[in-house]
C-alpha cells in the first residue's frame, strides 16, 4: 500500500523501529482486530489499536454507559452517559484515526452469534468481565481457529494469555468456570482504574505483535502481575492432553451459553 505523507509522519514512530518498518505498519493497517467488550479493558486496548492503525476495529458489547465505567473505563466520557458503549468508542476512535474503519456490534457475544462476530477478523481480544463470556469467546476463538488474547482484572490484580491454534488454551489451564459466588466481581469487590488500563495496553500488545509477526507473545504462558507491590511473573503452561475442548478426545464440540452473573451493586459494570 502507498501511505500518504500524511500516514508516514502519523506512523513514524512505528516505521523507524527496526522490527517493523514500512511492511509492519502495512501489516498493522490491513488487520482486522475484534474487541469483545468496550469496557476496562476494551477502553485502552481500542484507543493504543486505533492510535496504531489497525485497518478494521470491532466492537462488541451490549452495554451503556453509566456513571460508574467514568472510573476506569477512559474511551468513555461523562457527556456518554445512557449511549451504547459500542457507539460512544467509536466516536473517539474515529476522532483519534479517520483512517480506521470501526464496526459496531450493540449486542451481547453468545453462542448462536459469536461465530459470526468473529469469523472475519485476524485476531480477537477478550476484554469481557465474566467467566460464562470468557469461556465462550475461548470455546468459539479454538473451534474457530482464530487468535485471541485473554485478560482479566479484579482489584489490584490482572492476568493475560494469548491463545494461537496449536497452543494452550483457556481450558487448558482452567477447565471449567468456577462455581457461581465463588469469585467476586469488580462490582463487589472494587479494581484499580489504572490496572485495567495495564491489562489492555498489553493485550493491544499481543495483537499488534500478532498482526506483524513480531516478538514473542503470551502463548503457553500466563501472565500475572500484582500492580499494589508492582510485581509481574509469569507461569509456564502447556496444551493439557486431557483438555476437554483442544485434548486428544475433546468432550466440547459445540458452544453453549452459561448463566452470567447478575452484579448486586447497582449494577455496576467491569
């Protein structure tokens, strides 16, 4: 493609680094990028992928915006307040770049619909707030063939993975959703604002090295950091044998919908 010296100067920045020049930044501008989730993670994860580029940005997310995302969730401001989340990210994003092409989806990621979101783009992020969603978009993106970053906050704490086929995947490591009331949500439990901005600047990351082919990302890996004592690890992992979805004899074929959590504080949203 021939960029515009308007781009050149827009991407500098990209095309100077030694690992992506020119042919990377033409990779990054004819991806295709789908964000589940227009919330926490989705608000930074959508805003560092536009800011770079990328060709085609999905949102999905059947929410609004209420008073409540103001703290964390920064693609979204108070003069938002009431408009579909999905709407209100993609008047900034086509703020920041007029030259990405933003898709809207103002609904839910179920089982009857999420093949269908995601069978046209390169690579998908997880930047939902439940287990039944994150289960869901694992089960589609593995059946699917598809990449997908993995991210998920709660307190002060975050975690990430990348799953490409052939690696471990979500059920992997975490075979089943925890039993209901378990775990609690951010709703219950509160969250750092700047954690969530942490979590989805590296999932921004995992997809633009996957869009370049560039790096090393967070396959078979886990990512942990606790951001209170600013302490990152990670955790080796490998494809379980007796996975029941990517394992030698897979008991999950299909997807289904599980019963998603009803959050009890005035139904405040990751």
């Amino acid at each position: 493609m021939d960029f515009t010296d308007e781009q050149l100067e827009r991407y500098s920045r990209h095309i100077i680094l030694k690992n992506v020049g020119v042919e990377g930044q033409e990779k990054i501008c004819r991806g295709r990028v789908l964000i589940i989730g227009a919330g926490g993670l989705g608000s930074p994860a959508a805003l560092y992928l536009a800011a770079a580029g990328v060709g085609v940005i999905g949102l999905v997310d059947g929410d609004v915006v209420d008073r409540t995302n103001l703290q964390r969730q920064v693609i979204h401001f108070t003069p938002d307040l009431g408009l579909p989340k999905v709407e209100s990210a993609a008047a900034k994003i086509r703020r920041l770049n007029p030259d990405v092409r933003v898709h809207t989806y103002h609904t839910l990621a179920l089982a009857h619909n999420i093949a269908g979101l995601i069978k046209d783009y390169d690579f998908i992020i997880d930047a939902t707030d439940n287990f039944p969603a994150k289960f869901l978009i694992n089960d589609a993106c593995v059946l699917g063939g598809k990449p997908f970053s993995h991210g998920g906050i709660l307190r002060f704490d975050g975690q990430a993975m990348t799953y490409v086929p052939g690696a471990a995947c979500y059920r992997c490591v975490f075979t089943a959703p925890p039993p209901k009331d378990l775990v609690p949500t951010c709703a219950q439990a509160g969250v750092l604002g700047a954690v969530a901005g942490m979590l989805g600047a590296i999932q921004a990351a995992e997809a633009l090295k996957y869009l370049t082919g560039i790096g090393e990302m967070l396959t078979n890996r886990l990512l942990i950091f606790d951001a209170l004592a600013m302490n990152f690890r990670t955790v080796k992992m490998r494809r379980n044998a007796n996975c029941p979805l990517c394992g030698r004899e897979p008991r999950i074929t299909g997807l289904a919908d599980e019963a998603r959590p009803v959050c009890d504080l005035k139904n405040a949203k990751h």
